[in-house]
C-alpha cells in the first residue's frame, strides 16, 4: 500500500471525524447518541490510522496531520472542562441525575412522610385532646378550638409558620446525616416529622382552620417537603450503601454513595433558600388571596419535580452512552489506551 492510496480510502472517515469533533466542541450533549457512538468509532479506527502510517510511512506530512486530528479527537472525548463549567454542570445536569437515578428510594421516602401524615390527621381530627399533647408547643397558638382563622393574631401565624420553616429545614438535613445508622434515624426522621404535619393538620381543620392550614403551608411547604424526600431517600440511599455494598467493601461502598448523596443535599440547599424567600413574603402572598399562595406552591413543587423527570431522564440517557465513546464493540477496552498503542508503536 502506498500513501496515496491510503489517505485515498481512509480520508472520507478523517474527514467525518473532523466534522464531530468541531461539532461537540467537547461537549456530548452537542451531539445526538449515534453521533456519540460515531465519534467513538471514528476516533478508535484514526488511532489506528495513525499507528499504521507512523510505521509505514513515518516521514511523509500526513503523519503530522493524522497526529493533530487524532490529538484533537481525544481531547474531545477526554478532556475535563473547567472548575467553573463543573458547577455549571453540577447545578444544570447531574444535580438533577442524582435525585432522578433512584426512584425507589424517592418512593420509600415519600411513604415514610406522608403515611404517617394522613394516619396522624384521622388521628387528630377524631382524638383532639391528645393530638394536641403531641404537637410542638411551638405550632399550638394557631390549633385553638374552633377559632376563625381571620381571629388568629398576625403574630402567631408568623411565628407558626417561621417554625413550620425552620423545623423542615432541619429536618431535611437530620434525615440525609441518619443514613449513617444505616437509614434507621432517615426513617424515624420522617416518620416523627410526618405525625407532626398531620396532627397539626388535623388539628386545624377540626378547629375550622383549614384556610389557614393552607395558608400558612402550601407557599413555601409544597417546595420544603419536597426537599424532605428528597433528602430522605438521599439517607436511604447512604445507609443500604452499607446495609448491601454488592462486590465492594463496606467502606468503598459508602466512599462512593455518599458523593452522590452529599451532591443531592449541596443541590437541594438552594431550594430550600427559595423556600425561605417565599415565607419572606408570606403576607404578601396572603392578602393577594388564597389562589395566590396555592399557585405560588404548588407551581414551585411542579417546576422543581418537571426539573427532575426532565433534565434527571435527560442526563441519566447521556451518562449511559458516554462509556460507549470510551470503549471497544466489547465494552472493555478505553480509548484512552488508542493513543498510548500508537505511541508505544511508535517507540
């Protein structure tokens, strides 16, 4: 074979590969999956292009050429962006990934709060005297018997609700860290805190204060207790990490789990800041009307979760194709090691 006749029947794929690689500008979500399994084949047979030409025809400029086109090709697919463009991607992508990966655990999660809610709230609304005695002392001024809501001081609706906040935030972060009692503390965490919610609930509306319940709950509430699952089934997640580590030890096991389940926490914190600026504005959202809070609430759980099915799905479908880019029809050997045959050829 001469090099004419070389470059003649491999230019056509060089020059597809050099269209993906200015195309992805080392991004894959540029690229749709078969471009993605494209890149990986192109790049493994121009790696191999070049190891043959550095061999047969080792001074001649398509050498050179080949070299730059397969150097860029790699970076491509290897290189890393930068720190900032990984806070970037942690926020817009793989945050969303970590809570979308698991639904079983989400499921759990959310069992463990709301069962005990609803069970808690038949409970109060039958047995008045000692729901109350379980409640905080902190949520009883807006529990009153049969007390109109309107006849609640601004105060005590105040201070309720700021409770209401402060205790869900707590409560997020107390039933991530249980899970190192292997998701026992996450699941008595949300239990604890879902008898609370529903005797406070049923409280109220035996009391005739439901508008109030609604109220003081749903604005900022629907975003916090979505929080709540979320970083319960984060919990769950960290203690069945030790609970059934698979073929790894014990250790490595919860080493690898707890970096997704401390990147689901980090990523769910700002959410709970949002929650926080929407109590800010509580009385605002009150005197515009009880349509206001329930669509300022429920519009905020609706984004946070499409957010979750839709970037989490998303992201999950792009981690799945990126080891293909990276290995042989086999699955086994990487890329990374197309460079090194051709330098070791070479040698």
């Amino acid at each position: 074979m001469n090099v004419e006749g070389f470059v003649r029947d491999r230019e056509a794929s060089w020059r597809e590969l050099d269209e993906l690689v200015a195309r992805s500008r080392r991004r894959f979500h540029r690229l749709g999956p078969d471009d993605v399994r494209r890149l990986g084949s192109l790049y493994r047979s121009a790696a191999a292009d070049l190891s043959l030409a550095r061999r047969r025809f080792p001074r001649d400029p398509v050498v050179g050429g080949l070299a730059e086109l397969v150097g860029r090709a790699r970076h491509a697919v290897y290189a890393s962006g930068s720190r900032r463009g990984s806070i970037v991607r942690f926020f817009a992508r793989d945050y969303w990934r970590f809570v979308a990966e698991r639904p079983l655990p989400l499921v759990l999660s959310a069992v463990l709060l709301f069962a005990p809610a609803s069970l808690a709230g038949a409970w109060a609304l039958h047995d008045r005297p000692a729901a109350t005695g379980l409640v905080p002392s902190q949520f009883r001024p807006v529990t009153g018997d049969r007390r109109p809501w309107h006849e609640v001081p601004a105060g005590d609706q105040a201070a309720f609700s700021s409770a209401v906040l402060t205790n869900n935030i707590k409560v997020t972060f107390v039933a991530f860290a249980g899970g190192i009692t292997l998701g026992l503390l996450t699941a008595l965490s949300l239990a604890f805190n879902g008898v609370v919610l529903g005797a406070v609930a049923g409280l109220m509306i035996g009391a005739g204060n439901w508008v109030g319940f609604v109220d003081l709950v749903t604005g900022h509430g629907v975003l916090e207790l979505s929080c709540i699952v979320v970083a319960g089934a984060a919990g769950l997640r960290l203690g069945w990490s030790i609970v059934d580590p698979g073929r790894r030890t014990r250790a490595a096991s919860l080493t690898a789990e707890a970096r997704r389940t401390i990147g689901i926490v980090l990523g769910t914190t700002p959410w709970l800041v949002v929650a926080g600026i929407v109590e800010g504005f509580r009385a605002t959202l009150s005197n515009a009307g009880l349509g206001a809070v329930i669509g300022v609430g429920f519009g905020l759980g609706a984004l946070y979760w499409g957010l979750v099915v839709v970037l989490g799905r998303r992201s999950e479908a792009g981690e799945r194709l990126r080891p293909q880019v990276g290995a042989d029809a086999g699955g086994r050997q990487p890329l990374r090691r197309g460079l090194e045959d051709v330098r070791s050829g070479v040698a």
